[in-house]
C-alpha cells in the first residue's frame, strides 16, 4: 500500500491486517503484528516530513514480514538509555520485545526501509 499517512491511519491500517492475517490463518500473531505495525506507521507520522509511506504485509511459510518504507534519511535507533518520564522513545523497545526479528534497510536517495518479521510456533 502506497500511502500518505495521518494521526487516524494507524487504526485502518491495523485493521487491513488483522483481515489479512485472518485469511493467512495466522490470527495468532495479531497482537505483535498491530504493535509492530502501529509502531512503525506511527513513526512515519512523527518524523517523516511528507507523511509518505509504503507498507507490505508478506505472509511467510511460517509467519508474516511486515516492512514500511518511506523517503526520509533519519534511521530510528532504539534510545540507548530510557528516560521513565519521557513520553515517547518505547516504541522500538516494545517492537524488539514482540516480534522474532526487526531492522532497517538502508536505500539510495535516502530511502528506508523498516521491516520485523514475526513466526508461529510449531
């Protein structure tokens, strides 16, 4: 999905998931695929200053692959020291801990790409 996202698109978006993942049979993963998700989207609205997206929700053999792309330079980095009355900075730190894997992709022209990937146990 190519978007341009706002403060209400996360909730559409988590939405468009949880009807893919219930599709996909992999409705075990809704709560870290929203979070993730949701983390990911929200970022873009924070710090992208177009507000432009591409989200892509890959089902996997044993799991989903969850990647957002936008045109914006910055790298998010998890905050090397919380500050426990900050209101934000959580937002990597809830995503490491719910999902199997996450990174960044680096691009040309300042490009990136954020994905997490998340399996089901067998």
């Amino acid at each position: 999905m190519h978007l341009t996202v706002g403060e209400h698109s996360v909730r559409h978006i988590r939405r468009i998931a949880r009807s893919l993942l219930r599709e996909w049979e992999l409705a075990e993963l809704t709560f870290a695929v929203e979070l993730g998700l949701s983390e990911l989207v929200t970022n873009v609205v924070r710090h992208v200053p177009d507000r432009r997206c591409t989200v892509l929700l890959v089902r996997q053999t044993a799991g989903v692959r969850v990647e957002v792309a936008d045109g914006f330079s910055q790298l998010p980095q998890p905050p090397r020291q919380l500050d426990l009355d900050a209101e934000g900075g959580r937002g990597l730190a809830l995503l490491d801990a719910v999902v199997g894997k996450w990174g960044v992709t680096p691009w040309v022209l300042g490009r990136k790409t954020v994905w997490f990937e998340c399996g089901v146990e067998q």
